[in-house]
C-alpha cells in the first residue's frame, strides 16, 4: 500500500516513512497550540496583572485617604482635648478663686463680728463706769449728809448762826440748792455744808 508524500508528493510505500516524518505535523500543531495558548495566558495573565495593578493603587489611594483622614480626625480630637483642657483648668481656677473669695468673706464677716463684740463688750464697761460713778457720787452724798448730821448733833440741834453751818436750812446736793435758789452757799448761810463745798474755799455750789 502507497501514500502520498506531504512535502515530494509521490506515493512511496508506508513502511518506508520514517517515524519522525509521520510526527512532524503532530508537533507543529502542538506547537501551534502551545504558541496560541500561551499567548492567550500571556494576555489574561497580562490583564490580570493590570487589573492586581489597578487594585493596588486604588488600595493604597484609599488607604493614604484613610490615613489623611485618621490623622485629621486626631488633629480634631488633639485640638478638642486641648480646648476641653483649657476649660477644665479655667473651671478649677474660677473654682479656686471662688473659694479664695468666700473664704475672705468669712475671715471678713468674722472680723466684723469681733469688732462688734469689741464695741459690745467696751459699751458694756462704759455702762459700769457710769454706774460705778453714780454709785460713788450715791456714797459721797450719803457720806456728806452723815457729816452733816453728825456736824449738828454736835453743835446742839441746830442753832449754828456762828458756826458756819447755815442755820436749819440743809441742800442734799448743789441741784437742791440752786433748785432752792440759795447757790451758791457761802460758808454762814443757812444750808451750807462741807458736801456742798468740795475745795473746801468757803464757797459751796459754785
């Protein structure tokens, strides 16, 4: 049995093709199919890679926007802290001077009532220095009236118009003699006495 040659185009007998003869067409297609195969990975491989490309830039857009974003946000919240700082510290200090100014009211009004009790306590001696004077103006007068009527039990009863008593006449204190219309009360009048005359001139009630 013949064949026709692919390439001499005589028919030659089939035991006398060599094998690789026979398997030339076979490689050339396979290597045709490799080449387009490759070619087609070539392509999907190359777009795939644009496409990973694309993917990692718009990645790392996003990811620097996110950063951009992050670090204005802690700028913001930087800022926000500093402010909430800066009030918190203006608060503590108008708290401070509120208690400095409440704790000066309180030294204040506790002054104030010092001075008062002070005042209380001076109007309260001033009180007992009068009343201590009108006590002793009260003795002295008791005293000078004792005189007195020891004066005149003394001299007899009464009769003193040569002793310098005043005769019966008696002034308990100057207010009864100008009362009486007699000061002042030299020393022979009627109502003269030592109470009346503390210098002791002769002259009472002056």
């Amino acid at each position: 049995m013949r064949r026709a040659n692919d390439f001499s185009g005589k028919y030659v007998p089939l035991k006398e093709v060599p094998q690789s003869t026979r398997r030339k067409p076979l490689l050339i297609i396979a290597a045709v199919a490799a080449v387009v195969l490759v070619f087609i990975l070539g392509l999907g491989i190359g777009a795939g890679d644009r496409g990973a490309v694309e993917i990692v830039a718009a990645e790392a857009s996003a990811s620097a926007a996110a950063s951009e974003a992050a670090a204005a946000a802690d700028e913001k919240i930087t800022a926000a802290e500093s402010e909430k700082a800066a009030l918190v510290a203006d608060q503590e200090a108008l708290v401070a001077g509120e208690a400095k100014l409440a704790s000066d009211r309180k030294s204040f009004d506790a002054r104030v009532t010092g001075v008062k009790q002070q005042e209380g306590k001076l109007k309260e001696r001033e009180a007992a220095v009068k009343t201590a004077e009108a006590q002793m103006d009260t003795r002295e007068s008791e005293v000078a009236q004792r005189e007195d009527a020891a004066e005149v039990a003394a001299l007899g009863g009464g009769d003193t118009s040569d002793d310098g008593a005043g005769g019966t006449a008696y002034y308990e204190n100057c207010d009864a003699a100008r009362a009486a219309g007699a000061a002042p009360v030299y020393s022979g009048d009627p109502g003269y006495g030592s109470h009346l005359d503390r210098d002791g001139d002769g002259v009472g009630c002056e």
